[in-house]
C-alpha cells in the first residue's frame, strides 16, 4: 500500500512538470519618446552639413553571374536634406560621382575617359524600376537617411517605442514605405536603420558603429557625432561598406551639387535621361 505522502508528492511533481512554461514579461522601456527625438534631432540639426574624406567597397553580384569586389577612396558631401555628392576614383581622379540636389539625383561614370557618361532622373519622377536603372546599389537621398542623420517628424511615427535586440525601435511613414530606426539605449544614437517598400520588403539596411565627434565649424560646442563605419546591405546581396574620416560641418561649395557645371567641368560625352531618352551632351539635364 503506497504512502499517501508519496502519493502526494508524485502528483504535484506531474502537476508542476505539466504545468505551462513561464513567460518573461516585455522588457520595460524607461526612455520616453521625447527623450528619444529630442535626443536625435539635436544632434541631427547640428550635422545638416558633412564633409568626410571617405573609402567605400562594394561587394556582390556582377552582370555576369559572378562576385563584384571594388573599392575606391573619395569624398562625401551632404546639405540636408536632399543634396548629396560622393565623388569617389583611384590615384586622385575623380571616376564615378553619386548625387543629388532638390530637383535632380544622378550617377556619372568616367572610368573609360574616352566613354563619359552620367544617368540622370527627377526626384518627382522616381519609380523602383528607375531607380534600378540608375545601376548604384542606392538611390542618392535614401544615403543621409541610412546613415541616421535624418531628423525623425513625430508627425510620421507609426507605433509607440519597442524593444528588438536590446535596441529602442521607432517605425517611421516614408512617402513610398516606411523606415525603422534602432536606438542605442545608452546612447539614443542610431545603431542601425532599414527601409521597407509599401508591401513590406526590405530593400536596404545600415548597420552604424564607430562613433565618433563631428567638428562643427562657427560653433566649437556642437559635440555631434556620426558613425564612421557604414555597412550597407541590399535586397539583392549586394553589401557596401563605407568609412569616413575626419568628419566636418563646414561650408559646401555649390557646384558640388550643381548637375550642369559637373557636366561642363566633367567634359561628359553622353546624358541618359531616365525620364526621357538618351541624348548627347549639348541637351543638358
């Protein structure tokens, strides 16, 4: 005859091993959404103008089938929001120079000197199919966006603050899809971003590490700082890794976003027209 304490015992051990697992409760966020934004864009309006010396490879698939591996040093320039110049060559000469300004957004290829060409759409006009064509792994003004110097509208904020991989996440509204942003806790400074399309694909990431200060000419007590290693990773498996060196806010010199005086000085031979058909180089954009 069994001991009814056995008997007790045994029961309450099925019981506790049958018993459902215990759910660890959603990890509690004690930064405040102002906290947030104020933190950011702070810090994004002191960094509304970037220059930085910079070095970018491009890893992924090649038109052939294989592996693409380039890599070229140059120069980025940035007047938020929409003008963007990333000049980049070998041996000091400028070969291929990515951009943007408030009506225009291009890609000029002078790595056959004999055979210049720049590819040139209108930003009211973009589509994916467009922006596929300009042949760069990223559209120019999505550029500022991923390396997480955009000031966040609270107009556009999607869902309160959430938690993923120990990061604070805030889901943003973009004309043509929406954006994520993952915050450092410790630091409220973005640790990555990823653009979505309007059906939910994921189109491109940055990963941002390596903080470091701005130098922030007129104003000595900005202490901003932008990540100075960029990895950007596409849809298509293409990833591009971007350094920046000795970055400022300094005055830009216009013409770096002036599409025809690059034409002019860049003695381009031919304009395709994204919008239009091609056409030779006395057309103008």
């Amino acid at each position: 005859m069994r001991h009814p304490f056995i008997i007790v015992l045994v029961a309450a051990t099925l019981l506790s091993a049958c018993a459902a697992p215990k759910r660890t409760p959603p990890e509690t966020i004690n930064i405040t959404l102002d906290q947030i934004l104020e933190k950011h864009n702070t810090r994004t309006a002191a960094l509304s103008r970037l220059w930085a010396r910079a070095s970018v490879q491009v890893l992924g698939p090649d038109a052939s089938g294989g592996r693409l591996s380039e890599q070229a040093e140059g120069h980025l320039q940035i007047e938020a929001p929409d003008r963007v110049a990333l000049s980049l060559g070998k041996l000091g000469k400028v070969q291929l120079y990515l951009g943007s300004n408030p009506e225009f957004y291009w890609w000029i290829d002078m790595v056959d000197r004999d055979n210049k060409t720049v590819i040139v759409g209108r930003h009211e006009h973009i589509t994916a199919q467009k922006a596929e064509a300009l042949g760069v792994p990223i559209y120019p003004r999505d550029l500022i966006k991923l390396l997480g110097i955009t000031p966040i509208d609270p107009a556009r904020i999607t869902t309160d603050p959430t938690t993923e991989n120990g990061s604070i996440v805030l889901d943003t509204r973009l004309d043509n899809g929406h954006m994520k942003t993952a915050f450092n806790r410790d630091t409220l400074e973005p640790s990555s971003v990823e653009m979505f399309d309007n059906s939910d694909t994921l189109l491109v990431s940055s990963e941002l590490t390596r903080y470091d200060f701005v130098t922030v000419h007129g104003d000595a007590s900005l202490k901003p700082r932008i990540p100075e290693k960029i990895v950007l990773t596409l849809n298509d498996g293409t990833t591009v890794r971007i350094s920046l060196y000795a970055p400022e806010n300094k005055p830009i010199r216009p013409t770096a976003f002036d599409l025809e005086h690059l034409l002019k000085g860049y003695k381009i031979d031919r304009i395709y027209d994204l919008d239009n058909q091609p056409q030779d180089q006395d057309a103008g954009p």
